[in-house]
C-alpha cells in the first residue's frame, strides 16, 4: 500500500510559508465522503482477520488444533493494537531514518480528531485517527497470517513473545521503508508557486523554493520508497513480509508430529469456505481503502479486487482439475486467497485485464509451490503461508512492475514534481520492484530466524510430543472446539 503519511512539519512549514506570500496556498481540507469511506474500510480490514482468516485457518486444521489457532490470531490482533498505539504508529510513519521513524508521535502524541493525514491527492486529508486506524488493522493482519505456517506445534506462550516481538523489529521497520514518505501536499504547493508566481524576482525565489521543498521531498522517504518500488496495499509489507517469516518458522520449529504418516487433513472446509468468503469481502478494505479517497482509484482496485480473485480460484481448480482429475473446495479458496495476494500490490497500478492475467498466472504458481515444491523440499508449512503468501507476494509485486504501464492499461505513477504521470521505464521499474521483494525477504527472513531462536531459549517454541498428539486446545487451553 503506498501509503501515505501525515505530512512532516518542516514541508507543511515550507508551503505555509509559500503562499502566504503569494495567497495562493489553502489549507489542505478533509472530505466527510472520504472520511466516510476509510472508517468503512478499517472495518472492512479488521473483518478480514477476525473473523475470516481465523475461521479460514482454523478450518484447516484438525478438529483439536481449531481454538488454538482461534486464540492465536485472536491475541495477535489485540497485542498489535496495542502496541500500534504505543508506538507503532510512530515508528512506521514519522521521520527518523530511512529505515525506521522516531517516537514524535509514541502514544499518539500530537494526535487528534482536528489533525489530518495526506492522501494521493494534493491539498486532500483525511483525519489522521481514521488514518491510525486503518493502518492499525494492517499492522494486526501481518503476524496473524504467520501462525498458520507452525499451527499445530507451537506453544501458546511462545506464540505470545514471538508477535510483539517481530511486529516492532520486522513490521514496523518494514512499513516504513515501503510506505513511509511525507505526502504530496508541500511538494504540490511549491509547484503551484511557480507556475503562479510572476516573472523576476518572485519567479526565481519560488523557482528556489520549489526546488528546497523537491529535495525534501525526495529525502524525506523511506528506504525501499526511495528505490521506486511501488506496492499499493501491501504485497511486500504484507504478505512476502509474513510468508517468508512462516517459512523460516516452520523449517527452524520442524515438522508436525506424524507428518507424512498421519491423516492431517483439514477438519472442517466448510468453516474454511467461511472465513476466505469473508477474507475476499474484507479485502475489499485493504485494497480499494488504501486509495485513501472515494473515486475513481478506488473503483480500480475494487474492480481488480474482484477479477483477479476470480480468476486465480478458476485457474488453480481447473489445473488441479487436470492434475489430479477432480476440482476441490481447498483448491478454489485457495486459488482465490492467492489471487487477492497477488492483486493487493497492483490493485491500484494496473488495468482490469492486467489484473486478470495476473490472478490466471499466479493461481497456477502458488498451486505449483504448494504441491511440486513443497513436496520435494519436504517442510512443513502447515497451511501454506510461504506458498500463498510469500510467492503470491512475489509474483504480484514484481507483476505490478509491468502492468503500471499505461501501455497495458496500468494507470503509470504520479511524479509530483512534475504534477503529471512520469514516463514507464520497464528495466527501472523492475529493478525498483526487486529492490522491495529483496529487501522484504532479507530483513523478514534473518529478523524472523533470530527472533524465533530468542523465543526458543526463554520460553521454547514447541509443544511437546504429548501435548501435540492429544491437541493444544484441550492442552494449552483447557478449552474444547466441540463438545459432542
């Protein structure tokens, strides 16, 4: 999501001072529709987890694991939460480095309902609560996609100290460096300065002033943001993020008790059915929301919400249907969370036939690294985080890189020191692409591996034998899914 942030002190500073010279500056004001619409989307985004990812996972496992897993995803967004407001929120988007922000804004200091968040329009905010808000429930999706990679073996408590944990060294230095950046607003103001100021010695001083307010525009911005990488509503932050760091905890925690030799198989599809039926209208949230207004860009990604998604549930369950001669249930949700990976990044960016030869394409990939591959390598990921998620990251950030070209019907990228959509370069925009998955994968995957190892010498990360062969319901919890 490239998310935009509240903008900084000193370029609001600079273009206050601008047009109060030239009384061509208005204070940047909120729209009660847009408003409207991220309240509704924020709530759209909390639906996705809880309760569609919670029901989609634990309909996936078997019938003892089901509150586990429940409990799991539950606490995973009430920590975050919190932790969001702490400091969170700070961290991901203030200025500080290019990697992380600072704590100017630790427990949302200076936040109020009066002050305001940019969005992709100039001289257009939306309340900056609204924005904390939407960005909280983004924050809280991310480690709960985790859990389903080691469900089934992992303790509760390590499950406990291992989210706070990630979400502070991994999520928020992540968001930062991909979403961070001030905001067109100052940048805006000081090119509308030129282009009004008469010529002479107004002319020149804008001139000079636009190019101050260019610099800091450029250098006020998060690391990957800077690369040129562009990711709409999350496919690197989101879900390469959270796949690679499945994949690493499954290979470091091992694999079930029984893999391979006991029937594992998924306890409940119709609850599964549920809670991805529940996902993709979530969804509708995360990526039409991150638009950050009600027009036009959201009726994009709304559209390609729903095509993409399509077509990765018809293109998994018609090759599954080739391969093993019978279409499945697993297979079309399966294919349809794979297309909603996919698409998140390139919601925004591309066309509506872009985005359905991206959900035919990736439906197919993620089928192929969910069986072929995870079946050579033999690791245990229990319910495919690394092969939905992180591969149907991949191929949607790197396949956005292609379809933002107005060429393609991609709707190219607003330069905001030009006020026009720059001009597509292919090898440029591909190289900014992998400078995001790279980075998310790098920093995710050794951040993830040291933080699983710390948790494992202070609390231990798995269960016992017992305590996995009777269910860590009953166990961990004292609790049963169903009494009958």
């Amino acid at each position: 999501m490239t998310f935009k942030r509240p903008y900084s002190a000193g370029l609001t500073a600079l273009a206050v001072g601008l047009f109060a010279a030239t009384a061509a500056y208005a204070e940047p004001t909120v729209n009660k529709g847009d408003n409207a619409w991220m309240l509704t989307s924020t709530v759209l985004v909390l639906l996705m987890t809880i309760p569609g990812l919670a029901l989609f996972y634990g309909g996936l496992v078997r019938s003892k694991n089901m509150l586990s897993v429940l409990m799991q995803v539950f606490y995973t967004v009430c920590i975050v939460i919190i932790l969001w407001a702490l400091y969170g929120y700070s961290l991901a988007f203030t200025g500080g480095s290019d990697f992380i922000g600072g704590f100017s804004k630790a427990f949302l200091i200076g936040v109020t309902p009066d002050s305001k968040a940019a969005t992709f329009s100039a001289d257009v905010n939306i309340t900056e609560l609204v924005y904390v808000c939407f960005q909280m429930t983004f924050a809280a999706i991310t480690p709960a996609l985790i859990v389903g990679a080691f469900a089934e073996r992992m303790k509760f408590a390590a499950v406990a100290l291992f989210i706070p944990l990630w979400v502070t060294l991994i999520y928020f230095p992540i968001a930062h460096m991909v979403w961070y950046w001030a905001g067109p607003d100052a940048i805006s103001a000081a090119l509308k300065a030129v282009e009004t100021a008469a010529d002479g010695a107004a002319k020149t001083a804008a001139q000079a002033a636009f190019e101050t307010a260019k610099t800091a525009y450029t250098d006020d911005a998060g690391f990957v943001f800077k690369k040129g990488a562009i990711d709409f509503a999350g496919g690197t932050v989101v879900h390469i993020n959270a796949g690679i760091a499945g994949l690493v905890g499954a290979l470091l925690i091992g694999k079930r008790t029984g893999y391979g030799k006991d029937l594992m198989a998924p306890h409940s599809l119709t609850m599964s059915m549920i809670g991805a039926s529940l996902l993709w209208v979530g969804w509708f949230g995360f990526n039409a929301g991150s638009n950050l207004e009600a027009n036009g860009g959201a009726a994009l990604a709304m559209t390609n919400s729903f095509v993409a998604t399509a077509a990765a549930a018809l293109s998994w369950m018609f090759a599954e249907w080739i391969i093993k001669g019978h279409p499945s249930v697993l297979g079309a949700i399966s294919g349809a969370v794979a297309g909603l990976v996919a698409v998140t990044p390139a919601a925004g960016y591309s066309g509506p036939m872009g985005a359905i030869v991206l959900g035919l394409v990736v439906g197919v990939v993620c089928l192929f690294f969910c069986t072929v591959i995870k079946n050579a390598l033999g690791y245990d990921d229990s319910l495919d985080v690394f092969g939905v998620h992180c591969i149907g990251g991949i191929v949607g950030a790197l396949g956005t890189g292609i379809l933002v070209n107005p060429a393609l019907g991609g709707a190219g990228i607003m330069d905001y020191t030009t006020g026009k959509i720059a001009d597509y370069d292919f090898a440029a925009q591909m190289v900014s692409q992998t400078w995001g998955v790279g980075t998310t994968l790098v920093w995710s995957g050794v951040g993830s591996a040291i933080i699983y190892k710390v948790v494992d010498v202070i609390v231990g990360l798995r269960a016992t034998v017992e305590v996995e062969r009777e269910g860590l319901d009953i166990t961990e919890h004292t609790e049963r899914a169903y009494n009958m």
